[in-house]
C-alpha cells in the first residue's frame, strides 16, 4: 500500500482527514486510493484488485462503471448539465417512480439523502403545525443539524448500555436546541410508541424510521411493527416517514414499502437510485407532497435535477427493470450469510449474521439470550477488526462496522470466493 500511504500524507495536507466523505475509517487500518471500478470489483493505486462488498456505501447496485449508466450520463450531458428549469427526462424519472414505488404520487429531486429527509421534515411540520419527531435509536438519517445529534453509530457502545442508550457522541458545533426537535425510542417496539404517542401526539409531526435497521445490525422489522406504526400515524393524523436511502431500490425495485406492503405518507430515495450520481427524491402521497406544490413549504437547490444525475437514475433504474436481480441477489446474499455462518462455526466463532440478504451485518458477540434487538448489537469490535483487516489483506473489502452490501454484479463466483476467503480468516483471527 505503499503509493497509498505516501497519497495520504500528501492529502492529509489539504483535506481535513485526508478525506473528503467518510468521517472515519472504521477498522480500514490503510487509507486506500483507488484508481478504477468494474463490475464487483475495485482497483486501488498500488495495483491491488479487490472484491467489493461496499459498493461506495451502497449506491453502485448495478456495481462499478455499468455501461449503460456511464453511456447514458454521457448521452444526456452532451444536451447541456443544468438547465434549472423544466425538462422532459426529469417528467420521465417522476413518471418512473410514480409508476414503481407505492407512496410515490408527488415527488421532488434533490441531491443526497440527507437534505431530502429535511424536505420531509419541513413537510410534515407545515401540513400538522407540529414541531417534533419521533425517530428510533441506531437509525441514521444523514449528517445535518438536528439528526446528527443522536447519530447512529456502528456498535453497541456508541449506542450506549441499556440503562443509558443515547449516547451522542459527534456532537461538537450541532445546535443545542435542536437537540429537542426529537424524542428518540428504541427500534420495534410498537408498545412504546403507542404509549409515548399517546402522551405526545400534540406535539409530534411525524415518525421517521428506516424500515429495515441498517445502519446498525441490518435488523428487519418485527412482525406487524412497520403495519402498528401505519396505523398509529393514520390514527393521530401524524406523517409516516420512510428513510429508505439505503432500502430503496433494494429491497425491491418499490422500495421496502412495496416489498412490506406498507405504504408510509413520504420517503427518501437516494444511494442506489443514481449509481452513485448525487440525486435523492422525496416522494409522498398529494395530501403531504402539495404543501410544496402550493408553494407553502419552501424546497429548492441550484443543482437539483441536473442532467448527469437524472440520466444516471433513469440508466440505473432502466436495467434493474430489465434484468429484475433481486430473486438472485436475495439468493447470493443468504448463500453468502449461511456460508459465513458455516465458517464461523467451524472454527468456533460467535458470529451473529444477520439482514434480509441484498445487505446484512456481521458482528462477533457472546450472545447467550436476546431480550431486543439491542443485545444483538454486543459486537466484539476488536475481533470484527481483525476479521475485517484480515479479508483486506486477502482483497475483500467489507464495510468497517460489518456492512455488506450484494450488487447486480456479483456473481456466483464472487460469493464462492467470500465464502472460502472468510473461512480461512476466520480459521487464523
Ligand atoms: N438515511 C439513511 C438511512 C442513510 O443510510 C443515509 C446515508 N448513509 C442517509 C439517510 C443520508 O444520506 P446521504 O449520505 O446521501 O446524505
């Protein structure tokens, strides 16, 4: 990694931590330069070639530089970047989503994840005159202000003991006062939210959740959870927010909600949508969505909807419509999970895996009962160091809290690889 290395050092003098998105390297031991991607796999500056289970966080499902993404960005970009105004690819794109994803009648486009979560929020606030959320603990809704207090971290100490659960580590410069916007309750635990809801309805404008717990554990929703959370928002006339920046077009081509069969009031599309252009959507039904039409509830931004970026979501979504991979990368993802199941208990590891299979987590842990979900989260996180140094040496790149995601790309082979690479590993960590 030596040309890596010495890249470091040169961009540690200009960029703040040498980076320019991560805010850490969660158990990556080198910074690493890449110079190309191509299908499942990555390329770094010193030559290494890696199979990659991170796809950028997330966002390349069809995988590195898919033919039809970089034609199209390339096709459309020659008719202009930014036109600011109307035009008939972005109708496209908004026709697209509305014929595919269920709560999806008004939408608008922005850039990333977190600042459509905000679009939401300003939404619901306008439409119910209230001013708090309800969001649950260890779900990540972006980086800005108020969501950044309580952020969600990749293990369990982050999230705090189970006498003391929110932790708020990351805070310095957020607003103080935004810290109130939120009250925060553990994840599946629909009694608590009747109850909590009961006595604070008056002053909730909506409950956001990610339907599946990825950014910690990869946990999918108890039964009837997702359904109870429906119901109680439908009851109190509060909005049912969906962060489904990571589950969109992931779980199935609609999203979580077309795969639960639960329709929320607004959610957040970005990661996957744009293979990795910065484009997100907030979509909802009319009732919530024409506050902004109306002009009541201001959203707006100079780059929003630029051709790149349009023609990328349009690409992307055009072959996950085309070649429908999620039969295939629900199947690789549980073939790889039970394969990592099988080696770790081979070489007596406690490895608990869990996640629906398109994504899931991995976390070593001495569980002995599980209460909830949060004894799940009890990750030895030197082991899933050492695991996760380890499969870099071997050229398998896995995200640092134990995140992997399965793209479009990976293949039969890929999966074999893995699991025959994390067998050897686990049988020398
Ligand atoms: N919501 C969820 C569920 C996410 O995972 C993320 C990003 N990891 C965000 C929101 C923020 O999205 P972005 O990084 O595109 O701003």
């Amino acid at each position: 990694y030596s040309k890596s290395a010495e890249l470091l050092e040169r961009s540690k003098k200009v960029l703040a931590g040498g980076v320019s998105s991560e805010f850490r390297k969660y158990n990556h031991p080198h910074a690493i330069f890449y110079t190309h991607g191509k299908g499942s796999h990555l390329f770094d500056v010193d030559g290494n070639d890696y199979l990659d289970f991170t796809l950028s966080q997330g966002p390349l499902i069809l995988g590195h530089s898919h033919p039809h993404v970089l034609k199209s960005v390339a096709d459309y970009s020659e008719e202009g970047q930014l036109f600011a105004g109307q035009h008939i690819k972005e109708v496209e794109l908004a026709e697209t989503l509305n014929r595919l994803i269920p709560s999806a009648e008004l939408m608008r486009f922005c850039l990333d994840g977190s600042e459509a979560v905000q679009t939401a929020f300003r939404v619901a606030r306008a439409k119910t005159g209230k001013q708090k959320f309800l969001r649950f603990e260890g779900h990540y809704h972006g980086w800005l202000d108020n969501v950044a207090w309580g952020i969600s971290t990749p293990s369990a100490d982050a999230l705090g003991s189970r006498e003391n659960p929110n932790v708020f580590p990351w805070s310095a410069g957020l607003p103080e006062h935004s810290k109130d916007e939120f009250i925060i309750l553990p994840w599946n635990d629909l009694d608590l939210v009747k109850k909590t809801l009961a006595d604070h309805h008056h002053e909730i404008a909506a409950i956001i959740t990610e339907p599946i717990m990825c950014n910690n554990g990869c946990i999918v929703p108890q039964e009837g959870f997702l359904q109870g959370l429906r119901d109680l928002c439908g009851q109190y006339g509060i909005a049912l927010i969906f962060d489904e920046v990571i589950t969109g077009f992931r779980m199935s081509i609609g999203g979580s909600q077309r795969y639960f069969g639960i329709t929320p009031d607004m959610s957040i599309f970005a990661k996957a949508m744009g293979s990795g252009y910065p484009i997100s959507a907030i979509v909802g039904k009319r009732e919530w969505m024409s506050l902004i039409e109306d002009a009541k509830v201001i959203h707006a931004g100079t780059m929003n909807s630029s051709n790149p970026t349009i023609a990328a979501a349009l690409a992307t979504i055009e072959v996950l419509e085309k070649e429908n991979p999620y039969e295939r990368m629900f199947r690789l993802g549980n073939k790889l999970m039970d394969g990592l199941r099988k080696a770790a208990a081979d070489h007596n590891h406690n490895l608990l895996v869990q996640g629906p299979g398109p994504m899931f987590n991995i976390g070593f842990t001495d569980l002995k009962s599980v209460k909830d979900y949060r004894d799940t989260l009890s990750y030895d996180r030197a082991k899933l160091g050492k695991f996760i140094s380890a499969m870099h040496d071997e050229r398998i790149r896995i995200i640092g809290r134990g995140l992997w995601y399965i793209s479009a790309a990976h293949t039969e082979e890929d999966i074999d690889h893995a699991i025959e690479v994390s067998a050897r590993v686990l049988g020398s960590i």
